[in-house]
C-alpha cells in the first residue's frame, strides 16, 4: 500500500498586516505568541513562522530584543521556527532582517519583489480601534510600497546563506517566480527552495482557482524539480486555496497573520483551529502532515541544534 503524501504545515501565529481590534484572538504579547505556538504545533503545524508585537500597543515590532522573549521557548515546541524577515512594510530592510541574521534559524521568509500592499480596504469592516496606530497603518498603506528591491534580496540572502539559513520565498506574483529564478542562479542557491506563493492581497495577484494554476505552472517551468510548492491564501481565500493545494500536490501555510477567519462569518479563536481544518482537508485526499522532521529533511535545514537561539 503506498504511504500518505506528508505536506508541510507552516503557521504563521501574528503578522503585522491584522491590527489587535480586529479580533480578540490575534496573539499580542510574546505569551500570548508562545502559547499559540504551542497549540499550532501541537496540531501537526510543522514550520511555526514568528513576529513580533510591542506587547502593550500591538504594533510590530522587528526588534532583536522582542524577538528573545519569544524564539527560546518557540524552539522547545520541537517545530522549525521560521523568522520572519518581511517585518512590516513600514520598516527598512535592515531593521526587518536583524532579528533573522542574528538568530541564525533554520528557516527564514524572504519577499521576493517590491509591491503595492494595500490594507486599506480592511477600514471599510473595521471603524473602531483600540490603538491610534491601527487606523494609520490601514490608511497610510495606499501609499506604501513594500519594497524589496533586487539589492535588499542580496542583502538578506548574503547573511542569511552564511548563517546556514535557507529561507521560504514568498511570492506575491508571477514576476516574484521569475526573480527567485534570476537569485537562485546569481547567488548559487543550492539545494530545495522553499516557494510560498501568496494570494488575494490587494497589490499582488488574486485568489482565483486560475491565479493559483498560473502560479503552479510557471514555477513547474522556470524551478523544475528543484522546489517545494506551498500556498499562502489571505483572508477568506485560505482554506479554499489550501484545498486546491493539497489535491495539486503542495505543502499550505495558514494562521492568523494570514487569515482571521475559519469559515464564513466565523472568527477563528486560533491558530490551531485552522491547522486543524487543514488537517480535515488533507485526510480528504488521503495526505497527512508532515512532522518537524519530515519537513527538515524535505527542505534541507540544518536542523534546530545549529540556530542561535
């Protein structure tokens, strides 16, 4: 009988796209961060990817220091801890990626193009904020670009690479494939990569069944047999794009950084409960979630014991 087809689980727990108002349920202080990690990883997630938050406003904060409350206890979850390094778009490129070179983990996001990045729209379901800072960081993105120029990309990648990191390359759009494609080649990238493609955020492409089979097709054409696909859906897109993944063969990253919700109308009260949705969708198609090891192996990470943290 052939064995279950293991599919990598990331969880992303807090982002900085979600304001704390939104939902009572997005995790703010590195407790509130920790704990989710653990149910995510008790759930079967097996890549937990980590922000962090100032713990009495909620805003992001892409500091070292707010990175050391969290990472220590994350680690004895037994998952990959994957650092992000996109920050917040209102961050340069230095400060997003400090916490990633000095940590040194086993995985580390990687955005690979500028874009517009609109959270605006978000205003028209949420009108009252706890923070000053929440209303400005949904109205100022209409004139934000998250950049992550070809030099920023070299920049992180440099210290990244050195640092034995590999990295999950998040890509907002087909012109992100055909970057990852130029960058592997130019910095001699060894090994799998780790592509996660993004869907339904306002500035990248969509969330439409098409989008996610161009998005496919065009890595299978310019990476070959030298990646791992997974898919990242926004909002409302993330458990319908996870299904589509799961019966074409990828890996699915969900959370409440990406997704505040686990179905229609209905809050998800953690990251958990959407791992655990997926893993009713992936015992549909006869899958099953890959262990922190399987994924390890699958991606070629140097495994827990060499981060720094």
């Amino acid at each position: 009988m052939a064995k279950p087809r293991k599919v990598i689980i990331s969880c992303a727990l807090t982002g900085a796209i979600h304001t704390p108002s939104m939902s009572p349920h997005l995790p703010v202080t590195p407790d509130e961060i920790i704990a989710e990690g653990r149910r995510a990883a008790d759930a079967g997630a097996s890549i937990l990817h980590v922000h962090a938050r100032d713990p009495e406003t909620g805003r992001p904060d892409q500091s070292v220091e707010a990175f050391s409350r969290i990472l220590p206890a994350l680690k004895e979850t037994g998952a990959v801890i994957n650092v992000t390094t996109g920050g917040s778009p209102f961050m340069d490129v230095s400060e997003r990626a400090a916490p990633a070179l000095h940590y040194k983990p086993e995985l580390a996001s990687l955005n690979m193009g500028s874009m517009n990045f609109g959270l605006y729209p978000m205003l028209d379901r949420f009108s009252e904020f706890e923070h000053d800072w929440e209303r400005a960081h949904l109205e100022n993105s209409k004139d934000v670009i998250f950049k992550n120029t070809f030099g920023d990309i070299e920049y992180i990648l440099g210290g990244g690479l050195k640092n034995g990191t590999r990295f999950e390359f998040e890509c907002y759009d087909i012109s992100h494939l055909y970057s990852l494609q130029h960058m592997a080649a130019r910095k001699g990238i060894e090994g799998t990569l780790f592509v996660q493609s993004v869907f339904g955020l306002l500035g990248g492409i969509g969330g439409h069944p098409e989008d996610v089979q161009m998005m496919r097709r065009t890595a299978d054409r310019l990476l070959g047999d030298r990646y791992e696909w997974s898919v990242l859906g926004a909002g409302a897109n993330q458990l319908r794009i996870a299904a589509m993944s799961a019966a074409m063969g990828g890996h699915i990253r969900v959370g409440l950084e990406d997704s505040l919700w686990a179905g229609p109308g209905e809050k998800a009260t953690s990251s958990a409960q959407q791992v655990e949705l997926v893993g009713q969708i992936l015992a549909g198609v006869g899958a099953e979630m890959a262990t922190p090891d399987e994924a390890r192996d699958n991606l070629g990470l140097k495994g827990a014991s060499e981060v720094n943290f």
